[in-house]
C-alpha cells in the first residue's frame, strides 16, 4: 500500500505547510488508493502506522535554502543515508526512527522549501501567495513518483 505521511507543527506558520498541502489533496489521493495520515508532531506514531512493505511518501517543511514553495523529492534510502535531520524541526523524525531501527522502506520524502518559522497558525505571506502551485506541485511529483516507481500505478 502507498502511504502519505504529512509531518509538521500548524502553529509554527510554515511548518504546517505539509499538513495544509494533504488535507488539500487528500480526496485526490484517496482516489489514487493512497493513504493519508496527518501526522503532525507525532513523528513515532506514524513511523508504527507503517509495514516493511508499504511504499512510503513523507511529506515535510524543509530548510535548504532554496527558493520558498520549491519542491524537493528525495528518495527515503537517500534520506536515510543523509547526516542527522539538519533540515527537518522535528526532535526524532521519521527518518531518524528509520536510521534508528535500520528499516528499509521504500518511497521518497518530498520536501516543501519554508520562508518563515514562528508562532502563529498562518503560512507566512510568500508560501501563502504560491500555496494553490505548491499543492500543483506537490500532486504533480507524487502522480510522477507513483507513475515512475511504483508498481501500484
């Protein structure tokens, strides 16, 4: 089964963006018989939600330094591999719990680019103008995915 996985604290302005983007897209999603689970800060729960052999799609806020709004797909082995959770908030993410218990998923963590962190339950003005191409994106990278990696399409 594919799952979508959105991490994020709403009340932390664009670190919700992930969470805004699945509920957006969740009808779409359903319909292409993916799971969504909104998983917020709860990055532990969602980790034991998952089977070895479930294809995985996390979506998160990211800090890279790119433009804001981008679009970053990773694949989860490379995600995996990567030096410990420097662009993602979350204390143990998803993907620390998989470094941790040497799980072999596979899947992508697509990352959505940040402009602001802070308190409050708004994304900030810049990922709110591109919020509707965000969520383009973000559907138009998981149909891709789906379409060039699975073997559920």
């Amino acid at each position: 089964m594919i799952k979508l996985i959105a991490i994020g604290n709403r009340f932390m302005k664009d670190d919700g963006i992930a969470i805004k983007v699945a509920e957006n897209l969740v009808d779409k999603l359903k319909g292409l018989n993916i799971e969504v689970i909104i998983g917020e800060t709860d990055c532990q729960n969602c980790f034991y939600l998952l089977k070895q052999d479930d294809y995985v799609l996390i979506i998160d806020a990211i800090y890279t330094g790119s433009e804001p709004g981008s679009i970053h797909p990773l694949k989860l082995e490379e995600a995996v591999a990567q030096s410990s959770g420097a662009s993602m908030q979350h204390d143990m993410s998803i993907i620390e719990l998989m470094k941790l218990y040497k799980s072999k998923f596979k899947g992508y963590l697509i990352g959505v680019e940040i402009a602001e962190l802070g308190f409050g339950d708004k994304l900030s003005p810049v990922l709110n103008e591109k919020y509707q191409q965000i969520c383009l994106d973000v559907e138009r990278t998981i149909n891709k995915i789906i379409l060039e990696e699975t073997n559920y399409a």
